[in-house]
C-alpha cells in the first residue's frame, strides 16, 4: 500500500486517458489542502468501486456464463469493468493515492453478490447490474459536479475519464432493464437492498 504524500504538489508520471493507462508527462498537479482530499477520496472511491464491479461480474459469470444468451452479455459487461478498473489503478499510482485498506472484502463481497444473486437466475442477476449502475451512475454524475468546480488541466482529464465509466455504466444499466431485470422474484426488496449496500460501500470506502 502506497502513503499519502503531505504536501499537495504532485508530479505526474502521465496523462489521464479512457483508453489508455499510460501517455506523455504533464506538468505538476497544484491544489489546495481541500481539493487534494476531495481528489483523493474520489479516486480511492471510483478504484474500489471497479473493483467490487469487476467480482460481481465475475461471480455472475461464473454461474451463468455458459448461458448462450446471458453469458455473452455478462462477458461484455465484464471486459468494461476491467478497464475501468486498469485505468483506476494507474490514476490511483499517477497520484500516489492511497488505496483502500478493504480490498479483500470488496473482492469477497462483490463475488458473493454476483454469484448469489446469478444463482437466484438471470432476471436477478440483471437486477443486481440495474442496482449497482443506478447507484454508480449517480455517483459519478455527483462526481462530475465536484470536478467542474476544479480549474486545472489534469482535472479536466479525469473528468473525461468519469464521464466517459458513467456513460458505461449506464449502458450496463439500459442492458440490464432490456433483459427482465425487473422481472426478478421479489426485484423491489431486492434492489433496495443491493442499492443501500453500494452507498454504503461507497461511504466506507471513501474513509478506509
């Protein structure tokens, strides 16, 4: 695990990009006090949170990927969130962030969510993507807020970088909701209940 330097002056080893985790130096990444933490927090959050996507997938991949007509799907989905997740992971070492300290739960849990809830068959499994992305979708609207309040030219990249994941995990969204994800046995109670544990994620994972 890597520390946190104290001071907010950091010298960038590459460029932010959707496609690529690597590209040209650029110049030191000034902020204050406040932006850093903001900046800090929002990154150990969106790495986290591509993580526990990628188990989740992972688990409903494991039960239903021989599936002709969901496996395909679930391999599609899966494939986004890796380079989510691959992308995260160099923002997080471009800016010496701390990760966070859960990454093994994460990993459990994401992999007991995708799998349990691919075992309660495919509507369910739709149901928990249509869950996690309404959750992560508007987490990272909320982000794009934060970061339009931020002037400076790395910010304006990772902006793209978010937009771009929310406009992913939109479409897993829209995916799910194509194929009956609300045609899950009892959907509502289990929606809310996937819903509630990713903010709660997200607010753990924001401080640990």
């Amino acid at each position: 695990m890597t520390s946190t330097p104290d001071n907010s002056d950091i010298t960038n080893s590459s460029s932010l990009n959707p496609s690529s985790s690597t590209a040209a130096p650029v110049p030191p990444l000034r902020l204050s006090k406040e932006q850093r933490e903001l900046l800090e927090e929002m990154v150990r959050v969106d790495q986290a949170g591509e993580l526990g996507a990628n188990w989740i997938y992972r688990g409903q991949y494991a039960v239903l990927g021989s599936d002709k007509k969901v496996g395909p799907l679930l391999q599609h989905m899966w494939d986004q969130e890796k380079h989510h997740l691959k992308v995260f992971d160099g923002i997080v070492s471009q800016y010496r962030v701390r990760p966070t300290a859960l990454r093994p739960i994460w990993e459990m849990a994401g992999f007991a969510l995708g799998a349990g809830t691919a075992l309660l068959g495919k509507e369910a499994a739709m149901a928990c993507t249509e869950a996690v992305e309404t959750v992560i979708g508007g987490h990272y609207n909320d982000q794009l807020r934060e970061l339009l309040k931020i002037d400076h030219p790395d910010i304006a990249e990772l902006r793209k970088v978010v937009k771009q994941f929310r406009d992913d995990e939109l479409e897993h969204l829209e995916t799910a909701l194509e194929h009956d994800a609300q045609k899950a046995p009892q959907h509502e109670l289990l929606s809310n209940a996937i819903k509630q544990g990713c903010k709660a994620a997200i607010w753990i994972s924001s401080k640990v």
